[in-house]
C-alpha cells in the first residue's frame, strides 16, 4: 500500500489531505487542519504530490465556491463499526441544515445515556468537511467542539446558510 498527502490552502487555512493507494485504487484516509491535535500524522517515507487528490481538492474548491453541496469521494473503511454508523449519519444530513447529537443518537439506534459515545464517534471522525461533522450542533443551538475549532464550525455553517452571518 501506498500513502499519498498534500496540502491545500481554502478559506479555513490550509487543509490536510492523505489518502492511500491499494490494488482497489485511491481512497482518502483524512482531511483535518494542520497543527491541530487531530490532524492525520504524516510519518516520514509518503508521498508528497498533490495528484492524486485533484478529484477532492476541486471539489473543495466548488464547496467553497458555493456550487458544491456534496461530496463524492471513497473514504479509506476505518473505525469501528459503532463509529461507521455514525459517520454514515453525518453524510446524511443535507447541505444547509444542521441536527443535534441527540438526533444522531436516535438515527444509529441509541439512548439518551449514548449521546456522549455518539459525541465521541463525531469527534473521531477523521474526514473533516466531506463528512460534515460541523453540521451537528448542540439540542440548545450552541455551537460544541469541532475538530478545526468552533470559530471554523461557525463559518462553515454561515457559508451553508444555517447561521446569518454577523454584521459588525
């Protein structure tokens, strides 16, 4: 197998993509922001080149163009099988809407006591923005954490349409 990263920069900052190359062709293990804690290690040995993501970095680009309201990519199958059917709830909400933890907890088939393993699952997830995790809010309306910082969740959904943008 291969390992494949590059970085892209967008109106968030720059953007950390690694993917992997298999007999089964190219999938994207993570997107995440440097220097954050949960931003993907690039060990020493991968491969620096920005071709092989071409695919998903227009599609970032028209994301934030504002022509692009979902992705089509193949992610590389990681985390467990509670956390994939979480992700898999991600990908369903609609571009321009958000939910709650508690309503993904719902969908995947847990109680209120599972909220804080539905928040875990979320905050897991390796694939930033394709998998729009900045979508689930608080059951209040508050913004909670987000891997790239709540000030970038809160400009994701502005640029979605979910919040008004601020006048100063």
């Amino acid at each position: 197998m291969r390992y494949w990263t590059t970085t892209t920069a967008g109106p968030l900052g720059d953007l950390l993509l690694v993917g992997e190359e298999s007999g089964d062709g190219f999938t994207l293990t993570s997107l995440s922001m440097p220097g954050r804690c949960e931003a993907a290690a690039v060990p020493p040995g991968w491969r620096h080149d920005a071709a092989p993501f071409t695919d998903v970095t227009r599609q970032l680009a028209a994301y934030f163009a504002g022509t692009l309201t979902r992705f089509d990519y193949r992610p590389t199958p990681v985390g467990t099988a509670f956390q994939r059917r979480v992700w898999q709830a991600l990908e369903e909400i609609p571009h321009g809407t958000s939910t709650t933890y508690g309503r993904i907890a719902e969908r995947v088939g847990v109680d209120r006591q599972g909220v804080q393993a539905v928040g875990a699952a979320i905050g897991a997830n390796p694939l930033l923005l394709v998998r729009p995790c900045h979508r689930v809010i608080g059951a209040d309306g508050s913004m909670r954490g987000y891997a790239g910082g709540v000030e970038r969740k809160v400009h994701l959904l502005t640029h979605e349409g979910v919040l008004q943008p601020m006048l100063l």
